[in-house]
C-alpha cells in the first residue's frame, strides 16, 4: 500500500459547546495552552488473532509525546467523515487498511493537559480491524505492539505516570463498561 501523505495545510474542524462545526483552523495552531474545542476520532483497530494494536506516539508529536495510547486518533477535515478519516490516518501513520469499522462511543468528549498543551476535542471512537503489517511513520508513531485486550488493561493499570494518553485509559474504561470488548 502506498502511504498516503499528510499536508500542512490540514484543516481543523472547530465545534461550538453544542458540537455544532463553525469554522476551521490550520492544524498547527490548534492546539496550545487555550486550544478550541474541535472534532477528533479515536480508533481501536484489532488483527484478525482479536489482538488490540496499540502505539506510541513519536517523541516530537505537538501533543503527549511519548505516550502510549490507542491504533490511531486524528481529525476529520471539512466535510469528511470519521470513517474516511480514520481510514486517512491510518493508512499515513502506520500504512495500514481498516475494515469493519463501528462506532463504540459516538459521543465520547474529553479534555486534557499535558506540558502546558490541551486537547479539548468532541472526540466518537470507534473499534475496527486493520489489514497489513504495521510499518509506522516516526513523525507519529515511535513503537507499536499487539496485545489482547486483558493484557492491554493490565499494562494501563501498571505501567506508571504518565505513560498511557489520558483518553485512552478513559475510552478502554468505557468500552468496558459498554460490553464491546471480552473481558477477562
């Protein structure tokens, strides 16, 4: 699969506190100490063993560098929707395809702090398959590793500080509680 590129010029979505879109922003002034609420998606992409893809996010990622967290997340741009955008990132972050993708918590809103940097995001997830073998671009992913879910919860809950993304100690809780996932 060729990797799909990323642009610059992406565009952000803003949202006002009702979720409704009203008016964009270049991706790389978003997000700061006093970042505007916009639309994100989080994705849980699985292989075809029911193992759980997680990443970590490269080192020089604007926001919670270094940390570990779900497949992928991202923006949808102007007029696209989740799905088009996961597939997107997906494909330009770990040069993967995504099937079967449905949404988990459609209304799953969260913000954030880290190092003086806030994601504040109308953020639905969404859980997946993904098809090919994860070969990552280290601008966004520094490692990545495939785990069942059980020892996905387990690393979470172990692992100290701040080594998982806040949203996705939250998300993998909620998915949980939802009965989307087995647990155990």
């Amino acid at each position: 699969m060729d990797r799909v590129t990323a642009t610059s010029d992406e565009l952000i979505v803003l949202l006002d506190d009702d979720g409704t879109a009203i008016g964009t922003m270049p991706k790389p002034l978003v997000h700061h100490g006093e970042t505007p609420l916009h639309r994100a998606f989080s994705a849980y992409l699985f292989d075809d063993a029911g193992r759980l893809l997680v990443t970590r996010r490269a080192e020089v990622k604007q926001t919670f560098p270094g940390m570990w967290t779900n497949t992928v997340c991202g923006h949808p741009g102007p007029g696209e929707d989740d799905g088009a955008a996961i597939a997107r990132r997906a494909a330009f972050e770990l040069g993967l395809q995504v099937d079967d993708l449905r949404a988990a918590l459609p209304g799953y809103r969260y913000r954030a702090e880290f190092r003086g940097v806030v994601e504040n995001e109308v953020c639905p997830v969404y859980l997946g398959r993904f098809g090919g073998t994860p070969a990552p671009d280290p601008g966004e992913v520094g490692d990545w590793a495939l785990l069942d879910w059980a020892d996905f919860r387990r690393r979470q809950e172990t692992d100290a500080g701040d080594a998982w993304s806040p949203w996705c100690r939250e998300q993998a809780r909620l998915i949980e509680e939802a009965g989307l996932v087995p647990v155990g």
